[in-house]
C-alpha cells in the first residue's frame, strides 16, 4: 500500500498514512509527499449519511416535471419515482461515477447511500460499489425495496439483491445493508422479511420515515399509532438502522430510535427544497447525522443550511454541531471504520484545506484522491462526458413512462 507523507512545513504535527491509518512522522524517505504548508487545517473525511448516488444525473439539465407537484407525495411520484424507474446500467453507472466524484473534490469520503432502480434490480448494488472502489471513496450501499411498481415480487427482489450484494461483496471500501424504500410503500409482510434478513446478516435496515405526513397517515390507516411503531412491531428495527428524515416523528419516537440502537439522518435542504417540514423532535438524541438526500455531497454547504433553518427553529448550536459530527459515529457504527479525528491509529481519511474551501488534497484510506485540487483516481472530463452523454436518454424514458408512480 502507498505510504503518503502529508508535510506541513512545520507548522504543525505532520502525519504518515501507512497501511491505511495515520503516523505522527518525520519526513520518510519512501513515501509520497503531498505539500501542506499554507494550509490551515488538516481535517477529517466528512461523511454523507444519507443519500442517492442514482440522481446523480440530475445537475445535467433534468425537465422540470409537468404537470408542477402540488406537495410531496407528487413530487415523489412525478420526479424522483419516475426517474428511478428510467434508470438502466449505463445511466447508474454514470450517474454514480459523478456523483462519487462531486463528494471527494468536495472533500466527503464516505457515503451511506440508498439505492433504488426498478427496472435494473439484479447487480445495480454492483455498479455503484464498483464505482466507488474505482474513485476511493468508502460506501454502504442498500437496494431500498419497494412495492409501488411491482407488487411483493419486487420487494422480494429488491430484498434479494441486498442479500446477494452482503453475501459476495469483498470490496476493501464498501459495505451493504438491508434497506426499503419507505414504509408506506411496502406491505406488513414485506416489512418483517426485511427485518427478519437484517437480523440474520447481522446489520442494520435503512428506510425514509416520516419524512411526508402521507407515511403517517398510511401507518395509521393500517392500524398503528405511527411508521416508527409500526416498525417497532414488526421487528424491523435492528440495531444500527439508519432512518432517513424524521420530519413527523416526535421526541418519544426518536428516543425510541436512539434506544434501540438506530441512527436518525436530517436533511436539512433536501427537507426545505421539499417544504415538508423541519424535524423538531431530533432534539431527543444524540444519534443524529448529516446527510443530502440526493442532494450533492457538499457536506460544507449542508452544513450551512443545517445552522440556517436549526437556529430559526431554536436548536442549540452544540447540539447542530454534534449532527454535523455524527456521520462519522455513525460510519464507525455500520462499517468499523472510525474516521473523523486526525490521530495515531485512525483510518487516513484526511481533507487538506481551509474549512468552507474546495479541498487541496484528499486521501481515503490512506490513498491519495484528490491531489491540488484534481481528482486523480479517474479522468474526470470523461466522467463528466459519460453523464452528459447519459443525461438525455435518461430524461427521455423518464417522458416515455409518463403518468404516475
């Protein structure tokens, strides 16, 4: 493995990566050096805790919808619904790679990413590990099942494929989990499957809960107090399951999430963009991190408007700022991979660069990714290339499909 020597030039501590994990040194004959004199700070990876490498594509010019939604449940249903099904190999690839891309040059490491792409189910997990481990970035990957287009087969297929992915994955950076897509869209049945298989893989669910009042009012209407209980009930709660939003939960459900083991994810412009709220009740825990939503992985600005629409809910900024920091317990949690201090013995994810700065350098695991501010694990003009290319075609069958979800 590449050793690399982070020098800065005295004025401070300067570190080794070897085997991965970090070294107070002295300058090393052998190793690769990366000059960080001038540079304010050495910082650790920030880490995205919730996302969707699958809209990666959309910065490239996407149609608006048409009809406009009205509220969220159509723009779920006319946008992003009817984008996942558009998506074939090509489009996921590409729409990964820049994605991936974006997150490192903005000096994000990590991605817990929530996938869904049903009419390219079996391998989609493959293709977005696949281009992670070609950029260097780390992952956990899930293929959030769902049975909004196909019924229970397609929850059984979308189980399967997190299955397969757990059971043959050997990627050194990436790690899978059970995911759905979110309750309202999926049957009782297929909720305790998902819950029974995470509890023999020995990981965590991750789902979108309550993040529009409709998954309230759909658990309420099948006879329980709320999503979360309904979880609760049905066995679907393991510990270290990750829930995406939270925006209709209260402080007694998020304690029960923190209880049992979970982690909550705000999304702070991803939940302004989409006017369903702010989630008040993520003040009960401490278990909360960061994350877009699909939303690039500028971590910077993420948090920004986390501190924005925190303090105009009267959040404490201890507690805005231990979210921004969660991501990284959280990743140790999921993977055992605990990033997020610059110490002796931690994994070398290091960010070079003045905070709220594009980066200078970036390593991942002790690998160099970003160097003066280029990426330097793939071509990123042809990455760029290859999603303009793809763009259009997705929008295309995006238009084909028409109608709802």
């Amino acid at each position: 493995m590449t050793e690399v020597w982070l020098d800065r030039g005295g004025l401070g501590p300067s570190w080794l990566a070897r085997d991965g994990l970090l070294v107070e040194a002295a300058a090393p004959g052998s190793a690769t050096r990366l000059d960080c004199a001038g540079d304010a700070a050495l910082r650790p990876g920030a880490v995205n805790a919730h996302t969707h490498l699958y809209s990666g594509l959309a910065g490239f010019d996407m149609p608006p919808a048409s009809p406009p939604p009205r509220d969220f449940t159509q723009i779920l249903e006319r946008v992003w619904w009817r984008l996942d099904r558009a998506l074939d190999e090509r489009s996921l690839r590409a729409a990964a790679r820049w994605a991936i891309a974006e997150a490192l040059l903005a000096g994000t490491t990590a991605l817990v990413d929530h996938h869904e792409s049903p009419s390219f189910i079996e391998g989609s997990l493959d293709v977005l590990a696949d281009a992670a481990e070609e950029l260097g970035a780390r992952l956990v990957v899930g293929y959030g099942a769902t049975e909004r287009n196909g019924g229970r087969e397609e929850a059984a297929r979308g189980l399967a494929e997190c299955a397969r992915f757990l059971k043959t994955n050997e990627r050194s950076r990436v790690t899978g989990m059970v995911a759905l897509h979110a309750s309202f869209t999926v049957s009782d049945e297929t909720l305790r499957e998902a819950g029974a298989l995470a509890h023999e893989l020995g990981v965590g669910l991750h789902v979108h809960v309550a993040e529009g009042i409709a998954d309230v009012d759909d658990a309420r209407r099948r006879g329980y107090p709320g999503p979360l209980e309904r979880l609760l009930a049905l066995d679907a709660l393991p510990p270290r399951s990750v829930i995406a939003h939270g925006v209709h939960l209260d402080a007694d459900q998020v304690r029960c999430v923190h209880d049992a083991g979970g982690w909550m994810v705000q999304n702070p412009r991803s939940n302004e963009g989409n006017h369903v709220g702010y989630p008040r009740g993520l003040r009960a825990s401490w278990h909360v991190a960061l994350g877009t939503d699909g939303w690039p992985a500028d971590m910077d600005a993420e948090r920004d408007a986390l501190y924005r629409l925190g303090r105009a809910h009267g959040e404490d900024d201890a507690m805005l700022e231990a979210r921004v920091a969660g991501g990284w317990d959280l990743f140790g949690a999921l993977t055992g991979a605990h990033v997020g201090a610059i110490e002796a013995g931690r994994p070398a994810d290091v960010v070079v660069g003045r905070p709220g700065a594009k980066p200078r350098h970036v390593i991942v695991a002790g690998e160099p990714v970003v160097v003066d501010g280029a990426l330097v694990t793939a071509d990123l003009d042809e990455v760029r290339a290859r999603a303009a290319e793809e763009a259009p075609r997705l929008w295309a069958r995006m238009a084909e499909l028409g109608g709802d979800a």
